[in-house]
C-alpha cells in the first residue's frame, strides 16, 4: 500500500471520533482518488480487487488499534463503497 501509506493518518484526522471502515475508505477515496486508483490497480490480479484492497485497508487499520485509534466493535453494519448493507467494524480516534 506505498501509495496509500502516508495519508492514512491524514484521513483518519478528518473523519469523525468515531468512524467505521467503510467510512474511512470512502473518504480516502474521495480525498485521495489518484492514491486509491493506484492501490486499486496493484489489485487487477484479483477478481474482486475493491474487496482484495479494501481488506487491506481493514487489516492496516487493526494494526493501528492503540496508537491513533482504538478498535471499538466488530459489527457495525453500515453501507459499502457499493451502496450494500454489510458489517465492518467500529474504531475511536485516541485523544
């Protein structure tokens, strides 16, 4: 994720104290849509590569969990970049 990696905090500091994943990807790929297209392209080998990266997204914010976020519950249901229902989970952003 070398495209994504250095705004990954920058987005987090825009988003509400308390976001979902699925929040945040949609505002990184608002805010950063050449970054995401270039994350999404390294993905084409996959056949779902929005899931492939945004999974990746998933796991980098988990890896986050108790330095600039805190990781809050496993199953906030909310919409995807698709618009479908589906659970991600819930994260704080540390004071």
């Amino acid at each position: 994720m070398e495209y994504i990696q250095p705004t990954i905090i920058n987005v987090i500091e825009d988003l509400p104290s308390e976001f979902s994943t699925h929040q945040f990807i949609l505002e990184l790929a608002k805010t950063h849509q050449h970054d995401y297209i270039r994350e999404l392209y390294e993905n084409l080998e996959s056949e779902k590569p929005f899931q492939k990266l945004h999974a990746k997204l998933g796991k980098h914010l988990k890896s986050l969990d108790g330095t600039v976020i805190s990781f809050i519950r496993p199953d906030k249901v909310d919409k995807d970049i698709f618009g479908n229902l589906s659970g991600n989970a819930l994260w704080a952003k540390r004071s």
